[in-house]
C-alpha cells in the first residue's frame, strides 16, 4: 500500500502483490481503487456537507462527491495517487492524515473506505483522530471487514517481481469488532449496513 511500489502500482506497473508476515500473497486490487465500484453508492449517498476523504488514492470516491457538488478534499500520503485524483477533477492534497490537515474540526463527514481503517494500524489511534476532525455532530463511514473476523494489526508489505517494499502495519477490522473500537475511542455506532458484499457502519461522537 505504502512506498514506491504503490505509486508504480497506480502508474501501471502490472503484477505487484500484497504480502503476509507468513508469505501470503494477494494481488494489490489497484482496480478497485481506479473507478467507482457496487457498493460504493450507498457510502457516497450519506456524505453529508464537507467531506473529507481520508486516504482518498486516486480519488474516485472525491471525484464522485465533487460531481454531486458536495465540498470535498481528498488527502493522501501518496503523491502519484494525489497526482491521478487531481487530474480526474477530484480537490486532493498530500497529507498524512495524523499531520496537519486542513479544516479539522470543520468536517461533517469523514471516509475511511476500501479498508482505510487500517491506515496506520491501531484503529483506536485513527478514529481518536479522524473523530478529531469532525465538525460536532459530524460522522465517520468506515468500510469494515464482514462479520466475525474480529479486529487484528498485521505487517504488510508490496512486491513485484524484482522489486520488494518496506514492511507496514495495517489493521482490519470487522463488522461486528468495529463496535469495541468505537467504544475505545469514544464514539458510537450509529449506523450499519451493507451494499453489495461491502460492509459498513456510521461512528458519531
Ligand atoms: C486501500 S488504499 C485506498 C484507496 C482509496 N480509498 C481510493 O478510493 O482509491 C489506502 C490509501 O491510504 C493511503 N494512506 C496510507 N497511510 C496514510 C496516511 N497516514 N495518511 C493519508 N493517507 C494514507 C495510501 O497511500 C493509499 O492510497
């Protein structure tokens, strides 16, 4: 997800895998990323006012919402992601997100979607801050893992042939553990539900 890989991943470099603490290997779904998706229907229709897209890749979420004519800003720590959304028309910059970001405390709504949760990997420490950045009574969606999984942090890391990243760490959380987190971070779960085999929930403060 994170480093150069992920960068050549978004320009086309083909066959670059996500890889496991135990040499598991994945494709890196880049394509889910590059254009809207079943699923993400439901997500853009509960933007509500300024919203702010957190980990917004190449932006089809932020695009999305800036054609529905919704005030939005896409941040990511990628540059070539920034790049790709900026170009698609999306307002993107390159922040992370636990740095300084704009308009915090101002945000009514806050996405963590396509597993963004994960950022960082400790779920408590990213919704104590997104919840941060909310403007009072604002929500944050958060795309989850389906129900019974359970919450756990593992590294993570990019490779393609010839070439190997940094390793990461990154969260998942599912449907049903995202209640806990909400808890420990001093949020509540407003809201569930599921489009598509997607699964979701609103965190209000
Ligand atoms: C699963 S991808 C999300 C794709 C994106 N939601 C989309 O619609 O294309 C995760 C994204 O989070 C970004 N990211 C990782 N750590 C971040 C951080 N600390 N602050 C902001 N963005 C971050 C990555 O660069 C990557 O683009």
């Amino acid at each position: 997800m994170i480093g150069q890989l992920y960068e050549e991943a978004l320009r086309g470099r083909p066959a670059v895998e996500i890889e496991d603490a135990d040499g598991r290997r994945r494709p890196l779904p880049v394509g889910d990323w590059l254009a809207l998706r079943p699923g993400d229907t439901g997500l853009l229709d509960r933007c509500a006012g300024a919203t702010l897209d957190v980990g917004s890749g190449p932006g089809r979420l932020t695009v999305a919402l800036a054609g529905r004519g919704l005030p939005v800003l896409g941040i990511d720590i990628a540059p070539s992601a920034v790049a790709l959304a900026q170009a698609a028309g999306g307002p993107a910059l390159c922040r992370d997100v636990f740095g300084r970001v704009p308009g915090a405390g101002r945000w009514r709504t806050v996405l963590l979607a396509d597993g963004n949760i994960g950022i960082g990997g400790d779920p408590v420490v990213l919704v104590r801050r997104v919840a941060g950045l909310l403007a009072p009574g604002g929500r944050i969606l958060v795309e989850v893992e389906p129900p019974g999984s359970g919450s756990r942090t593992e590294p993570l890391r990019l490779r393609a042939p010839g070439s190997v990243g940094e390793w990461f760490a990154w969260a998942r959380v599912s449907a049903d553990a995202i209640r806990g987190v909400a808890a420990d971070s001093a949020v509540a779960v407003t809201e569930a539900w599921e489009e598509a085999g997607r699964w979701f929930v609103a965190l209000s403060s």
